[in-house]
C-alpha cells in the first residue's frame, strides 16, 4: 500500500512538473466549467458506470437515454480543453468506472494550442486514468472535422491540417498501446471533406442525425 501511494506520488510529481513546463490554457475555467465540476463532485459514485468525457460535443448529448443504459455519466463540459480534462481527472477516476470515452482537443485547436501539446495533454490524461484506475478501459475518440461554410465559430474553422496531425498521432499511440482508438473523423465527412451538413447545424456541433450515427459507430465496435 506505500508502495503504491509513493508510486502515485512520485507520478503526480512529475505529471504537475510537466504541465508547469507547458503553454497553459486556462479558458476552459469559465463559471459554467466550474459550475458543473462541483456538480459532478457531489454526484454518488456507482458501479460499473461509462463516462463520455470531453467537451460541448459530449455535453450535448443524452448519452443515457441514447444508449438506454443508466451506467452511462456524460462528463462533457463546454468549452471544455485537454488541460481542463486533466485539472477534474480526479473526480473522473474517482467511482473507478468500467470505461472512460474520450473526445477533447478541438477548443484547444481553437485557441491556437500547439498541435504536440495537445497530443501530450491527452496522452497524459490515458496514462493518469491507468494510474489511478487500472482495470478501466481507455476509449479514445478522433477530433471532428468541422464545416467552413458556417459562420458561427469562425475560430474554429480551417483547422483541418491541425485535427488531422492530432487525430493521427494519437491513433499512433493508442496502437502502440494497445488501446482502442475509434476514428469518427472521415464518418462525418461530406464530398468535399468538410463535417457534413447532415449532421451540423453551425459546422461544428453535431444534431440527433450525427449523435445516431456516433452511437451505432460505438455499438458496431462492440465499445458500448
């Protein structure tokens, strides 16, 4: 039991040395973020549960009702990034869930994050919920394409270079690791390789057409 709790320690140590080194982003810290962190610290821890974490693209959705499966926690926060993820990770691993399922990095491609930080942030959010809860299965999520042709969330256009180069790294390691990586991103593409307007309302969140094919995506994998 020392033994473990030094491991942890130590891991902690080097975890916060690391992001101390790093270009921060703190934008996720809105009163909405904070809002539903004390939320979600307050929430019973159950067994078995399947949290979706990542974003407004997570939090959007009714993940529970979706998949008719009560285990289900959607743990997304809008304007949610890789470092907020891992500033809450602790409440995430907390219940020791069955399976975290993870979408995050495109607020951080927004707000002009480097593309290696970014990849570094979500390899270190895999390597913190295998620390602290072994027995969970790591599912990772591709980054979106977004469309363009909407004009709502210009910042978050033109950075198909940038989802592409995060998406492919992290495939990468997760087939290094071992760990299931799930590649939505050319699924929602239409002819012209934008996020399809069948699935988007503002080129970059997704409507019922798209959380459907998501959901039969993670159920033809057998993930859900």
């Amino acid at each position: 039991m020392y033994l473990t709790k030094l491991l942890v320690g130590v891991f902690m140590l080097l975890f916060v040395s690391s992001k101390a080194q790093q270009r921060m982003d703190s934008s996720y810290m809105s009163s909405y973020y904070v809002h539903k962190v004390t939320q979600f610290k307050l929430m019973p821890n159950t067994p078995g549960e399947i949290i979706f974490l990542g974003d407004s693209i997570t939090d959007i959705a009714e993940w529970a009702e979706l998949f008719g499966n009560k285990n289900i926690k959607n743990r997304g926060i809008s304007t949610d990034n890789t470092f907020g993820v891992l500033a809450r990770l602790d409440e995430v691993v907390e219940s020791k869930p069955a399976k975290i399922i993870l979408m995050i990095g495109i607020n951080d491609i927004a707000k002009k994050t480097p593309d290696s930080i970014i990849v570094q942030n979500i390899q270190r959010i895999i390597q913190y919920v295998q620390m602290q809860s072994p027995k969970t299965l790591t599912i990772i999520q591709s980054i979106l394409p977004t469309n363009n042709e909407f004009t709502e969330f210009k910042g978050y256009q033109n950075k198909d270079e940038h989802i592409r180069w995060v998406n492919q790294q992290i495939a990468n390691y997760c087939d290094t690791k071992k760990i299931p990586f799930v590649n939505l991103y050319p699924l929602f593409l239409d002819a012209n390789n934008k996020l399809s307007k069948q699935y988007t309302s503002d080129g970059l969140h997704l409507n019922g057409q798209g959380y459907f094919l998501w959901k039969q995506v993670l159920l033809n994998k057998k993930l859900i």
